[in-house]
C-alpha cells in the first residue's frame, strides 16, 4: 500500500520512515533484554521486527515489497508457535 501510495513523494518520506525504524528497532531490543515474561519478552521483540520490516519497506520498489511480505509471513508464523507453545 505505501508503495503505491506515496510513490511520488518517497524521498519526502524517507528520512521520517528511517528514524521511526531506527527508534522502534533500538527501543523494541534494548527494552526485551530485561523482560523475564515470555509474553512480555515476544512482544518487544515485535516492536523491533517492525523496525526491521519498515527498512524493507524503505527499498520503495517490488523487491523490498516481496522481502517485507516474506519476512512478515515467515515471522507471524514463527509467532504463533512461539505463543502455542
């Protein structure tokens, strides 16, 4: 969607998606080291996949776009069997 969405304008948006990746991939790992809850633990660990997902979103083209569906399916999957378990 954000690709098709602001295909013209994405150098605009670059430097915002960069920091807000940068904050959630920073925050998200330094907060799950110190988490004892399992839950707890896989949920800061989401806030910094999503970092790591909005740099493949940063490539703005059909490979970062194919990357980031890949790398949501594969860790959503990943998710779930953590949380079965």
């Amino acid at each position: 969607m954000v690709y098709v969405g602001i295909e013209a304008n994405r150098l605009d948006w670059r430097l915002g998606v960069m920091g807000v990746a940068a904050l959630t991939m920073v925050v998200g790992s330094i907060l799950s080291v110190a988490q004892t809850d399992m839950k707890r633990l896989l949920a800061y660990s989401s806030i910094a996949h999503a970092g790591f997902i909005l740099t493949g979103v940063l490539a703005f083209d059909k490979a970062g776009v194919s990357g980031v569906m890949f790398y949501a399916l594969a860790y959503g999957l990943a998710t779930i069997a953590a949380f079965g378990i």
